[in-house]
C-alpha cells in the first residue's frame, strides 16, 4: 500500500534556469519503503493556502543494487511550470534541511535489466525516467546496449545534459546518443527540427536496427510520444515492445454518457479493508472513494501518473481518457479511479491487486 513520509531536502541543484534536481534523503528505517525500480516515480505533497497539492515526478537515480535494503538518497527532476503550484515553490523557494511529503515509489514505465538492445525517444523532461532506466540498465548487464534519441528546444534548456553526457564517456561501446534541438542549430549532429512522426521514420532505422530493439521507451509530451508510437508501428514494431509515459496533458472537460443510471455505488477495498458508498452526480469513483477514504491512493488526477489504478471487479465503468494503462493492463481489467464514472448501478474496484 502506498504511504507518505516526511523526507528531509538534502540538495537543491540547479539544472537550467527553468529546472532544478531534488535529492531526498532516505532515513535508514524507511529504506526498504522507498526500494524502487529504474523509471518509477514518487508523489510529492505540500499543502498551499489550506489547499493539499500533489504532484509526480520521475526517480532520476539508479535503482538500489541487488542485494540493498533500499536507497539512502532519491533524486527528481523538476522543471518550472507556468503557474504550477508545487514548482514554483521548488524553484524559488525550497531549501536543504526542508521537509517533503513524499509517497512510496509507484509506476510501470519500467526496465529490469537484461541483455539486449534497448532504445528511447524522449522529449524535454521526459529525461528523467530514462536517466534512472538507462544508468541501471548499463551498470548492472554488461552484455546490454542503450540508443537514446531525446528532443530539446535549446542545450541551455536540456535537463542532466552533464549525467547523460558522463554516461557516454563511461559506455561509449554500448551507449548511443543522438540529440536534436527545435529551436537551435548545432555546430554537428542533426540539424534542427521537431522528433514528430515523419522525422523520426526516416531516422530511426538510420540510427539502429529498429526490429531488433527489445524494448523501446517513450516519454515526453503527449504529441511526440503519439508521434514516436505511430512512427515505430509504422517501422512494424510490436505494441507489446513499446513503452510510454506522458508528461504535460492539457486537461479535458469530463464527457457526459447518456444512458449513466441515476443512483449508483462503488464498492472499493483498500490496504485490506473494504466499504460501499453512493456515487454523487458527476464524480469519478477516486472522488467517491476519497470522500470516505482520504488514504486512497492518487497523484496527478489527470489520467496520466497512473497512482490510481484499480482492478474492475464486477460493474462497468466509463473513463474519460487513459495515458497512463497499457493496452495489456485494461485488457486485463484495470482502470485509472480519478477518470472512471459507473455505468451500472453497482461498481466494485480492488486497489490492492
């Protein structure tokens, strides 16, 4: 069951004027809480004017060793977000010695390590998830080779431009790195441009053996991720070797289903425990669920950071969007609470599965 604890601010780094790297330090006793696989994310609360905030952010560190109890530090990327309550504070106002709220590791933008080639496309911070995939990956299976392609507007705006370059000094056999700048021309490389689906069918198989890549990682805004799938279907990649995380959906207005039954409930078990409550008009079934369980479990509330997911157990549900679940989890009857509305008069969902 995933919890907050109170994390000390151990570093404050300054990445570019518009970012800045966060390490946390992990007490001895709430290491084994914070074990994390490589491209996890933590959920980090403060609470502004009376009002709770939460916000995701992707594990940028390597995971913790075979073997480890846990990591002594965690470190995020944060990159400024025009009015974003929780970055702005990060930005301008958080210090070393502070202390964060921050929830136990979740997510499944994920890569246990093994031989083989892998590859990424990443946008702007969608660095961050990739940094932890990438440095585990090449520290721990030798026989293991990594192609990152990611997309910047400028050098002076890219995120870990030092980490990804020492990684290429310490693999330069088995790591490959292509940068390309929407909004700069470099004295070599690429020349300049956006990594948008045309582009990226014609360089791909430049770059690689795109077909015999085992796992491909996508991470960044919505429209080069959807840009990055179409052009590696296009290429006859397989769905089940493609992996994406969204960062930066703009927010949707709820649809409206005719047809949705007038009274409905959710029956929901959490951390064990279970209760029936009524679904108030227009709520998704985290909001009926938070409203009697305020330790369910949430981050992002947009679809997206997938803290939310539950398994479906009897009922029918609607959701309003998906970018977090993989075609394979829905299948299997998972849904995101914060973007499901009943369509039965009766919903059970298991967070504990």
């Amino acid at each position: 069951m995933a919890r907050f604890h109170a994390l000390p601010v151990a570093a404050v780094d300054r990445l570019t004027d518009d970012s800045v790297a966060l390490t946390l330090e992990v007490p001895e006793e709430l290491r084994p809480e914070f074990r994390h696989a490589p491209g996890q994310h933590l959920a980090l609360r403060r609470v502004a004017d009376g009002v709770e905030v939460r916000r995701t952010y992707s594990i940028c560190s390597p995971a913790p060793a075979t073997g480890e109890p846990g990591p002594r530090t965690l470190r995020v990327g944060v990159r400024l977000v025009e009015g974003g309550a929780f970055s702005t504070y990060a930005l301008k106002e958080m210090q070393v010695g502070d202390e964060v709220e921050v929830m136990t590791p979740a997510g499944r933008f994920t890569l246990e390590p093994a031989p083989g080639l892998y590859a990424a496309v990443v946008g702007g911070s969608g660095i961050t998830p990739v940094l932890s995939i990438v440095s585990t990956l090449l520290e721990r299976e030798p026989r293991a080779r990594f192609c990152l392609v990611r997309g910047d507007r400028t050098a002076a705006s890219t995120m870990f431009l030092e980490e990804v370059a020492d990684l290429k000094d310490r693999y330069p056999q088995r790591f490959q790195l292509v940068t390309v700048l929407s909004r700069e021309e470099q004295q070599a490389g690429l020349p300049s441009g956006r990594l948008d689906r045309e582009r990226l069918t014609g360089l791909l198989p430049a770059l690689l053996p795109v077909e015999a890549v085992a796992g491909w990682f996508l991470c960044g805004p919505y429209g080069l991720v959807q840009g990055a799938e179409r052009a590696l279907r296009d290429l006859g990649v397989p769905r089940a070797r493609i992996h994406e995380e969204i960062f930066h959906v703009d927010p949707v207005a709820p649809t409206v289903t005719t047809g949705a039954p007038a009274h409905s409930t959710v029956t929901a078990r959490l951390d064990g425990r279970g209760g029936t409550w009524p679904v108030q008009e227009g709520e998704s079934l985290l909001e009926t669920v938070l409203r009697n369980r305020p330790d369910a479990p949430y981050a992002c509330k947009g679809g997206v950071c997938g803290t939310c997911r539950a398994f479906l157990v009897s009922g029918e549900v609607r959701m309003d969007r998906n970018f977090a679940l993989e075609p394979e989890e829905t299948d299997a009857g998972y849904v995101l609470a914060c973007q499901s509305h009943p369509v039965t008069e009766a919903v059970e969902l298991d967070f504990d599965r």
